[in-house]
C-alpha cells in the first residue's frame, strides 16, 4: 500500500495522540515515585537519624534492583505483551512506593527502595521498545525525545507537591514524609490498572487506525525488511562503541542523580528563611528552565542534524555550572550554577539516544540500548553514593561536585571517542 506524505502524517499524528501522552504520564509518575525520596530526606533523615552517606547508599540501591532484574523484564514483556507487563510493573511499584511510608528504620528503606528497583525494572528501556513497536525509525528519535521529558515535568509536578506534603500532612499523628509515599505511590497504582485498559500491544490492535493505516504502519514497522539478525550479548559486550556509550550514559546518571536526589536538601540549606511550599515552588524554576533547555537543544541538534557535539559541549556545560554553585557564597548564584548544570545533563539524553540509534545497526539496536541503559544506569547509585560519602566527610552540602565534574568531562571524552569509533551524525 502506497500513502502520499500528507496520509502519513496524519497516521503519525494519530500514534502520536494515543501513545505518547499516557506513556508521559506513565513516566511523569514512576520517575516522581524514583525520586521523592530527595523530597522527603528533609524530614525523615533526622526521624530515621540517616546520615548523608547512608542517604547516598539508600538512593543508590535502587538502581542494583533495577539492574539485576532490567533483561529479565525486558524479555517477559516481549513476550505477554506491554500493555499487561507495563501494568504489572506500575502496579508492584506502587505497592512498594507506599510500603516506603510505613517502614521503621534505615534497613527497612533500604531493603524497599531495592524491591521498587525490581519492581520498576525495565520500564524505561522496556517503553523505548514499545515505542519502537509503533515508531518507524525516521520518527523514533523524536518521540523518545518527547517521552524523555517525563523526568523532568515529573520534578515540576513532584517539586511543589512534594513540599506542599511535607508543609501540611500530619493526619492521624503521622509524619508528613510517610503520607509523602503513601498519596505518591496511589497513582501508579491506579494508572496501571488503567494500563490494562488504554495500552494497545502492536497497531493492529489499534481501533482508532482504519484498515489500510494499520497496514501501512504494520509494513514501515516490518523488521524483516531489514534483514538483519539480533547480535547475541557478548557481541555486544566486546563492541568498544556500545562500551563507550555505555560509560557515556553512566557519566549522565552519575550527574543527573546526585543533583536530583540531593537539590531538595541542598535548596533548603540556603533558602532556609522559606517555608517549605514556597521552597517547593522555588525548586521547579530549575526544571522549569531545564525543560526549556531541553526543548531548544533537541531541535537546534535536529535541525543541524547533528548530535556528537551537542553531547560534548553540554557535559561541559553542565561542569562548569557544579563549579559555579561551589564556588559561589551568594545563594542566587548557587542555584543559578545548579540550573545551569541540571539543564546541561538532562539536555544531553535527547540528542544521546538519536546518537545512540543512528551509530547502532538494526541487528545491533535490540541488545545494544539495554546494555547501554543498564551499565549506564549504574550511575544511580555512584552518584548518590559518592557525593553523600563527600558531605559527610568534608561536612559540606557541595563537596561531592568536584568528583561529579570530572566524571562528567569523561563523558565527553567518552562520548567523542565513541564519534572516533562509530560513524559521526
């Protein structure tokens, strides 16, 4: 079947328009559920007398679960289907994100932050596939783009919400840090029983596409065209470009997670004057300039078509704002250097991922952006650990940026030698 372009936009549009804003929502809640344990630190390290490094470990171990369980999920869901795998995970996290609420000690927290990092294992690069599944490859790129901003309008949402929370919620006697888990983690539960109903698994379950829509997209999805066969693991695992990638997205993580889990404590060391719903509202003028960023670099990297730079000078960027906010003695300034810096790492996962599937072959995409995510991955639990070792150690809120910095000019090294290896977009 032959369509002129103006039919294949409008079909397009129509996958756009019933997949990409509830995957966004999806996402906007599971990465609220990661994350507002940064939100409810402010009140809970002092309940639970959790020192900064212990935070840093109990962040962290999240990021094992998800690892150790990220293939096997991944595997599962090619196999029922996403719409009752993706279910299945939001529903378990939820579960566990409110357990969170109830829990008595450190070692408690520890061992449910691990189960909500099982629980919620492969859902990213699980919804890269599904995605995958409805996106022929031209337009892939721009949606992982849109699905991707999810972490950052979750901090826009969880931000004021969370400290809102905090400020007001004592019902019952209660702490106002455990009613935090308890209202966050209700939504994932609700939304993935509304998976169940709203996901579709392929296009051809899809009845908002006529007939000869579903086969024009069924055929532009078709991966028999290609034929290509899917590389085994170890072929992967001794490619230096997807190794490289690897260590290019784990830099990201290492930089995206310690400033996301430790903003919050930070933010309300030196705006101590506010209360917290102003200090939450505050707080989203980062993400809020963040999403900003994000949007103007992916479509000045797409409009110049390219990508390998982009990454570099952002990893800068995001540097020299870590070097901002330590030196700085003026609060304004030092959220201004977080900003910067906050805007300069989470900028770079749009044009890393079109980067990432322009230099992979479609034999080599399958295995590639699961090892990619999930080594890469590892960088949340380095970052979190190793800045909460440094606060505790050098007794300062910003002592871990050095070391986040420097691993952040790896990844530009990385990602520039991964140019060298791969062909360059």
């Amino acid at each position: 079947m032959q369509i002129n372009r103006e039919s294949e936009k409008r079909i397009l549009g129509l996958v756009r328009l019933h997949i990409i804003p509830f995957a966004l929502i999806l996402y906007i809640v599971a990465f609220l559920d990661r994350v507002n344990l940064g939100y409810a630190a402010i009140v809970m390290n002092p309940d639970l007398g959790i020192s900064a490094e212990l935070f840093g470990v109990i962040t962290g171990i999240f990021f094992i679960g998800y690892l150790v369980f990220e293939v096997p999920s991944n595997i599962i869901m090619q196999r029922v289907g996403a719409r009752i795998w993706i279910g299945r995970i939001m529903i378990s996290w939820g579960l566990v994100a409110m357990l969170m609420g109830f829990v008595q000690n450190p070692d408690q927290l520890i061992a449910l932050r691990f189960l909500l990092g099982v629980a919620e294992a492969g859902f990213f690069p699980g919804m890269i596939w599904y995605l995958g599944t409805w996106f022929p490859p031209r337009y892939l790129a721009r949606s992982i783009a849109l699905f991707a901003t999810g972490i950052v309008v979750s901090n826009i949402i969880g931000a004021p919400l969370s400290m809102y929370i905090l400020d007001t919620l004592n019902w019952g006697s209660i702490a106002s840090w455990r009613w935090l888990f308890i209202v966050e983690g209700i939504p994932a539960i609700l939304l993935g029983v509304l998976s169940l109903k709203i996901l579709k698994n392929s296009p051809a379950d899809a009845e908002w596409l006529d007939h000869d829509q579903k086969l024009w997209l069924i055929r532009e999805l078709d991966p028999g065209k290609t034929n290509t066969r899917s590389l085994r693991l170890i072929e992967i695992l001794t490619d230096w470009k997807v190794l490289l990638l690897s260590g290019t997205y784990f830099s990201v993580t290492v930089g995206m997670y310690a400033i996301i889990f430790f903003l919050p404590t930070l933010s309300s060391s030196f705006l101590h004057d506010f209360n917290m719903s102003v200090i939450g509202l505050l707080l989203t003028i980062p993400y809020i300039i963040t999403l900003i960023c994000m949007f103007l670099v992916s479509c000045h990297s797409d409009q110049k078509g390219e990508r390998l730079y982009h990454i570099v000078i952002l990893f800068l960027i995001a540097g020299a704002g870590l070097t901002l906010d330590q030196i700085s003695i003026d609060p304004l300034i030092s959220l201004l250097g977080i900003t910067i810096a906050l805007s300069g790492i989470i900028s770079i996962i749009g044009p890393f991922w079109s980067y990432v599937l322009s230099v992979l072959t479609p034999d080599e995409q399958p295995v590639g952006v699961a090892v990619i995510n999930s080594i890469g991955n590892l960088g949340g639990f380095v970052g979190p650990v190793i800045t909460g070792y440094l606060i505790t150690v050098f007794k300062t809120l910003d002592s871990g940026w050095p070391v986040i910095t420097f691993i952040l000019c790896l990844g530009a090294v990385m990602i520039y030698l991964a140019g060298k290896t791969g062909k360059q977009m």
